[in-house]
C-alpha cells in the first residue's frame, strides 16, 4: 500500500551516516532453541523520537533491552555516542521505604554531581511534575498513580539524558494522566534535544508522539517496516492522528499483523 507522502511515508534507513545509536541484532536467543529475535538492525539520530510497535512478544521489549545496554545480544552490537542514559518502565519502580525526594535523587547515585547542582535539579523537576514540599516527603504508597509515574519520570530525567529508552511508561495511565505526562515528557525532551526510542502497543500513541514507527513482526522478531510521519510533531492534532492511525492499520501487511480486518467495524 502507498502511503500519504504528505502524512505517512515508507522507509528503508532514514538514520544520518553517523546515528548517535546504532544496534544490529543478527540473532538473539534466550535458549537455544528459541528465538526471540532475527536480523534487526536499526540508527537513531540525535534528537529523534522512535517508536516500536507490534504484537504482544513480537521481541520489542527485548530489543529496547539489548539498545538500553540491558541484554547482551546473542549476536550482534550496539554502538552509543550519547553520555547518559536512562530506561523508563512500565511499572514506576520507587523504592516504597524511601520518600518522593529521596526516589527522585536516587538517580544521582554513582555521578559525581555538586550538591548545588543537585539541589537545583530537584527544585526544577518537582516545579515541572507539579510537585509540592508536601509531595516531596511522601512516600510511595501515599501517591496517586499519576504521581508515581510522574516521579519515575523525574528520577529518569534527572540526571539530563541525552539518551531516553521508555518501556511503555504510559500503558496504565487514564487518557488525561497519558496527555500530561505526554506534555510533560515531550517538553523535557525538545528542550534537551534528547534522543528517544520507545515501546508501545499503542498505534496512536506512537504516530503522536514519533518521527519513526517500526513496525515489528513476531516469531522470531523482524522488522516488517519502517514508517516515517512527515507531519511537524508540533502540529499533529487528534484528528490528524487518527487519519493517520486508520490509513497505517489499512495497510495490508499491518491489518494481518494486528488482526485488524474490517478496521472500520467496531467488532
């Protein structure tokens, strides 16, 4: 299927000759008789926003792994020029015996930073997320989901990634915590020119929020395509999205992967 060129293009490797991630996956397995996933390979420029996409254990989340530093592929390299980095799951991951300013410092650990400087960080990320003094001597049990998630956030961007791996972050969120923390995330990473690569189930979510989707396909996992969304991220609006949400899951090959016939039946 033809695309939009307007809207929605195919792509092969839109990545500059010099991406500040590389990773090539030849092969990786968890046992040897299993593999997870195929020949993957995949640049990221500074400053850009890329989204994986797929069915449930099509190896996204194993991919963003071995990209993140956190696997080591069976076969295969990963080549980062960037300076920090930091990996954003989908469960918040606070410490509960330690307060909110406590969990949010606890990025600091193992850098050498001037208490000055960290002082300064925590005053800007908690006037960012909307956090109070109050807030901030709460320990986990006493926030609200939306605020775990916020303080996740801060602890990641803490230490001022120029590199971010989200792990569908946003899944559990109701759609306005999803938006805030869209603006929240979005904001952060214009203003750091920070580079992103992310995971989501979520078709809308990734053409609102990338320059590239990868689309991925499973047993073992394989990139099937490479999209690229040629409208402005900042002029996207709803109505956007889900023209462009429709015209991807019209596709043939996506429509199979995702099981999505007859998309315009709501059954």
């Amino acid at each position: 299927m033809m695309f939009d060129p307007g809207r929605l293009e195919t792509a092969q490797d839109v990545s500059s000759p010099d991406p500040v991630l590389k990773v090539k996956i030849t092969d990786h397995r968890y046992h040897p008789l299993q593999q997870v996933l195929d020949e993957c390979a995949l640049g990221i420029n500074k400053g850009e926003i890329v989204s994986l996409i797929g069915p449930s254990g099509c190896g996204k989340s194993t991919f963003l792994k071995i990209a993140a530093g956190l696997l080591e592929p069976s076969e295969g390299k990963v080549v980062s020029k960037t300076k920090d980095s930091a990996v954003l799951f989908q469960e918040h991951r606070l410490l509960p015996w330690k307060t909110l300013i406590d969990n949010m410092s606890f990025g600091f650990r193992g850098r050498t930073i001037p208490s000055d400087e960290k002082a300064r960080r925590l005053r800007k990320a908690a006037q960012i997320m909307g956090f109070s003094d109050e807030d901030m001597v709460k320990y986990p049990s006493e926030l609200s989901g939306g605020m775990r998630q916020r303080a996740a956030l801060a602890r990641a961007l803490m230490i001022e990634p120029d590199l971010l791996f989200l792990d569908e972050p946003f899944s559990a969120l109701d759609i306005g915590r999803r938006r805030e923390m869209y603006r929240l995330l979005l904001g952060e990473v214009r203003q750091r020119n920070c580079t992103v690569l992310m995971v989501t189930h979520d078709v809308f979510e990734a053409l609102s929020l990338s320059d590239r989707v990868i689309i991925m396909s499973p047993d073992p996992g394989a990139f099937l395509k490479e999209i690229k969304v040629s409208i402005p991220l900042e002029e996207r609006t709803r109505h956007m999205v889900a023209d462009l949400e429709a015209e991807l899951l019209c596709d043939s090959e996506v429509a199979e992967l995702f099981r999505m016939h007859d998309w315009d039946q709501v059954l």
